[in-house]
C-alpha cells in the first residue's frame, strides 16, 4: 500500500468519526418545565415554573404554560414516588 493510499484511509476513518461524533443540534433556548425554583434569599419555594436558557444563563423563570416556541424542553419533575 502507498503512503497516499494510507494518508487517505487515515483521513477517511478520522472524517467519519468527527462527523458520527459531533453532538446532534439543539435549539438555543431550552425550557425546563415543571420545576421548583428556590428563593436563595428566604422566600418561598415556587413550584411548577419553567425556566428558560439562552446562550447558557438563565433568562427567565416563567409558569410552566409559558413555554417559548421553538424551544428545546426538558421536563424538571425528574424522578417521583
């Protein structure tokens, strides 16, 4: 085999990996629904809230029927008995 048939399979095999390994697009806002928001400062505990995540930071924490449209959205109720 020639280097430039090697040079090329290795070139191949490492663009079907980069390609099969880039993570799948989302969108850029994400909305966790149905989540409980605790007040750092004593208030109380709001439950049922979405909150919404754009460009990685907290935008909003909205009621969980306020959902943006378009938005990515992951349910917060997370495990329950």
């Amino acid at each position: 085999m020639t280097v430039s048939k090697i040079l090329m399979a290795g070139f191949t095999g490492l663009s079907i990996s980069l390609a099969l390994g880039q993570p799948r697009p989302v969108s850029a806002t994400i909305a966790i629904t149905h989540a409980a928001v605790v007040d750092t400062k004593g208030g109380p505990i709001q439950r049922d809230m979405t909150v919404i995540i754009q460009d990685h930071r907290i935008s909003a924490v909205v009621k969980s029927e306020n959902v943006p449209r378009g938005a990515q959205v992951l349910d917060g109720r997370g495990w329950q008995r």
